[in-house]
C-alpha cells in the first residue's frame, strides 16, 4: 500500500487547524444574536454543510461527465466518493436547521419549498448509493452511476433557488429575504467574518475528505483485484 | 408577527445550539471513525491475501 502523500499529511494538519479556528469563532467571536440568542450559532455550520453537500453532488456530476467522456475509472470512484461525503454533510445541513426550527419556527419540521427539495436532494443521491449496489458488472456500474450523478444534480440548483423563487418562510442568506420569512437576521462584521470562515474551512474538510475516501476507495479495488486473481 | 419581536434579550436557546452542535461533531466523527474502519479492515484482509498468494 502506499504510504500517506506529504501533501494529504499537511493538508490534514491545515484542514484540522481551520476547523478548530473556526469552532473558536463561532463560540467565541461571534456575537449572540439579538432575537434568536445562542442558538443562531448553529446557522454558520449548517450553511457551511450545505455547501459541502452541493460541492460534493456538483464534483460528483463533473466527475460522472469526465467518466462518459474518458472512460478512466478513476473518475467514478471519485463520483461516488464525492457523492457519499455530500449524503452525510447533507443529512448535518438539514438536521441542524430542524433543530433551529424548533425554537425559532416552533416546529422541528415543515413542507416548505426548501426543506422539501433539500431532503428531495438528499434521497435521490442516497439512490445513487442504492442503484451502485444493485449492479454486479463495474463497467456499466460506473456508466449508470455517472449518468444518475448528472441527471440527480438537476435538484442541486432547485434546492439553492428554492428559497429564492417559491414562497417560503426559509430565510436566505445572499440576497433578499421573502415577506414571510421567519428567522432572519442581519450580520454584524463579525457574524460575517465567522460565517466566511467557516465556508473556507468545511471547503478544505471537504477536499480532506474526498482525497481520503478516493485513497480508500482505491484500496478496496486493490483487494478485490487481488481476489479475482487468486479465485483465477 | 414573530412572538419574539417585543423580547428585551435574546432567547434562551442555548440548549438548542448543543443539540445542534453535539449532532454536528458527533456525525463529523462517526464518518471519519467508519473511514478509518473501512481502511483498517482492509488492510487486514490485503495482508491476508498477499500472504495466501506467496504460499500458493
């Protein structure tokens, strides 16, 4: 096996310094909100898992692309590594934002437009997972697993735009905010900087990640090859 | 109307942002902590095979 890439061991080092600063922020920088008190701290991870989760699906597309047009399949392991960290960043973004709701909403849960499409999302591409695990043959397992991956990313975009073009009391972030939305608030310049940060640090937990479940990946190939060709 | 919008202080929904953050750290781990199983397992199973192989 090969040993751990300098890179991918500095890049660990880096990832684990930005996440701990970045808790630091969120705890200790960041003002208490006015309105909705402590727990509107959950709002700088919950947004920055969901822009993991549609990283990952977005990666998981152009991967599926690159994989129809080259046919390396090194691309689809990619793809489904991309695609099984954005299920579990994905599952954090909408647990967190029940657990917001219920104080701030009075629910733990709503049909709203953009919750609907987030676990509408979240679904299809624990699908993804299901239908890989339904076909035997690898080739035409990485073929239909790229096509599902760019088809299934038609529900990214919806879930992002949902909040911007249905009726929806999902407060948002970039932008201006519906007349019904319930929650919102507006940033301090420190409520910013903490929020910023913390996109940057779950981007490099996300590129961590998906370099670890890509060398993980590659070492279940490497056992299965080693079986076929023991059973030969 | 918000029925927090007369308030004085921010609410105390402190319990509600450990919930939040305990789930958070507590998901981040058992993902990490199954990669890290799933590596070692096969590991394991590599070593036996190579091992299978130079006896064959």
């Amino acid at each position: 096996m090969q040993p751990k890439p300098v890179l991918l061991v500095y890049l660990d080092g880096f990832t684990t310094v930005l996440f701990v600063l970045a808790v630091g922020m969120v705890f200790f920088y960041a003002p208490t909100e006015a309105v909705m008190g402590n727990v509107q701290r959950v709002f700088y991870f919950h947004v920055a898992s969901g822009w993991v989760g549609m990283l990952s699906f977005m990666a998981a597309a152009i991967s599926g692309i690159i994989y129809l047009r080259s046919g390396k399949r090194g691309w689809d392991l990619a793809g489904l590594s991309a695609v099984e960290i954005g299920i579990v960043f994905i599952f954090i973004n909408i647990a967190t934002g029940a657990i917001w709701a219920r104080p701030i909403w009075n629910t733990w849960w709503t049909w709203d437009p953009r919750l609907t499409t987030a676990t509408i999302m979240e679904l299809i591409y624990a699908a993804y997972l299901m239908l890989r695990q339904g076909i035997e043959d690898p080739d035409r397992r990485a073929r239909f697993g790229a096509v599902y991956a760019i088809l299934g990313f038609v529900s990214v975009p919806l879930t992002f735009f949902s909040a911007r073009l249905f009726r929806t009391i999902h407060p948002i972030v970039i932008g201006t905010n519906q007349p019904g939305a319930a929650g919102d608030f507006d940033m301090t310049p420190r409520m910013a900087q903490t929020f910023m940060f913390s996109l940057l640090a779950f981007t490099f937990i996300f590129i961590d990640l998906l370099w670890h479940r890509i060398r993980l990946g590659r070492l279940e190939e490497k056992v299965e090859q080693l079986k076929l060709k023991m059973m030969v | 109307m918000n029925p927090m919008f007369f308030q004085q202080a921010p609410a105390e929904t402190t319990s509600y942002m450990i919930f939040g953050y305990a789930l958070i750290f507590g998901v981040m781990f058992i993902y990490l902590f199954s990669l890290a199983v799933r590596r070692r397992n096969l590991l394991a199973t590599l070593a036996m095979l190579q091992e299978l192989e130079k006896q064959a």
